[in-house]
C-alpha cells in the first residue's frame, strides 16, 4: 500500500527561530526528534533550552506568556484543539544549576501529516512498504532578509554557535540522510542557526529508507 502525504512549508517554524535567536541567545538549544511508525503513526519530542532570563522576556508588556509559538503545558494543550489528530503525553521542565531552563514535550499523532501541521514543519513524505524517502524543506527567512544590517549583524552576534538538530526515525533503518549523517536507527540533521539565515538557496533535507 502506498501512502503519498505533501504539506506545505509553515512560517511558524522559521519564526521560532527568528524569534529564539532574538530572545534567548547564545544558549540557545533546539532538539526536534521526530519519528514515523509503519502503521502511519507518528510521534515527536521537543526540547528546548534557554537562559532564565528568557523566560521572563515580554512579561512587562502585558503577557504572561509573550513568545509566538508553544512553550507552557497549556499552550501545546490548545495546540492540540487547532489541530485534531496530535496528543500531549508528556510535559515536563526543569532549571538546571546555572540557572538556564528547559522544556520537553512528548507528542504523538495519527499521522505524519497531522504532526507536520501541528509544529508547523512542512514534511513531504512517500512509503512503499518497507521503503519510502521524507524530505523537508529550510525556505529562506524573509524577517531576517529584509532586516536592515545593523539588525542582521545584532541577530548574527546572538546566534553565536547556537545550533539546530533534528532527527528522523523511519519505520525501518534509513539508508541515507542527505545532508546529515545516519546513526543506527535515526538520521540526524545538525544546522548552524547562521546557514539557515544566510542561505541563499533553499536547503533540503532527505531521507531514504
């Protein structure tokens, strides 16, 4: 049985980074491990960790919780309300000695597509049996392009060496992960904040199995 599900980019996840590389500096941590069982399912666990100060960020304009995209038990909860399919099994945080701060959600949905939607990651995928390819894609960042270059220099200042990573479980072992590597069961993607900002073409990520 051949499954074909194609979703289009969202601007949401670009505007997370945009937003935590304005926001939490060079601490910045973003993990998104992602995988696909061969029933169609899918889950996902988010981390993310930030500076104390951070997390206060915006609170004296008004809003308990300033940040445009999930970070309270409540906020991925509501998540779920916009779109149907997707379950919260597990919320937790923690501050560490240093003061810094992190969040972990454990997410499960009735689809990859479903998934994609909810963390606003635009996921093309195809399966054939024990086969198929995912492929994501990396659009260029308008907000951070039309910023004026004192702006962009502040924004590359703050970014530092703050990465991305992503990885991707299919339902059996990947064959190739493109760019990235392949460790064991998962192919791993690790991104310098920077490149995705600089790029000047679109970048891809694949995967084969």
């Amino acid at each position: 049985m051949s499954v074909s599900a194609s979703v289009k980019i969202n601007k949401l996840f670009i505007s997370l980074i945009i937003f935590s590389v304005l926001f939490f500096s060079s601490c910045l941590d973003i993990e998104t491990d992602i995988s696909l069982e061969a029933d169609g399912s899918a889950a996902a666990v988010l981390t993310y960790r930030f500076s104390s100060e951070a997390a206060d960020f915006g609170r004296g304009f008004g809003s308990d919780e300033p940040w445009p995209f999930p970070l309270t038990e409540e906020d991925f909860l509501t998540q779920t309300l916009r779109y149907p399919g997707v379950e919260v099994l597990r919320y937790r945080n923690w501050t560490d000695s240093d003061g810094s701060e992190g969040i972990e959600v454990k997410l499960k949905a009735d689809s990859l597509e479903s998934l994609s939607d909810y963390l606003g990651l635009g996921m093309a995928v195809r399966t054939d049996g024990d086969t198929g390819s995912m492929r994501i894609e990396f659009p260029f960042s308008e907000n951070y392009r039309e910023a004026d270059s004192r702006l962009r220099e502040s924004i590359d200042r703050i970014i530092g060496d703050s990465v991305l990573r992503m990885s991707f479980s299919p339902p059996s072992s990947p064959k190739t992960g493109n760019p990235g590597i392949v460790d064991g069961g998962k192919a791993v993607l690790e991104l310098s904040l920077k490149d995705i900002l600089h790029q000047e073409e679109a970048i891809f990520w694949s995967v084969d199995w």
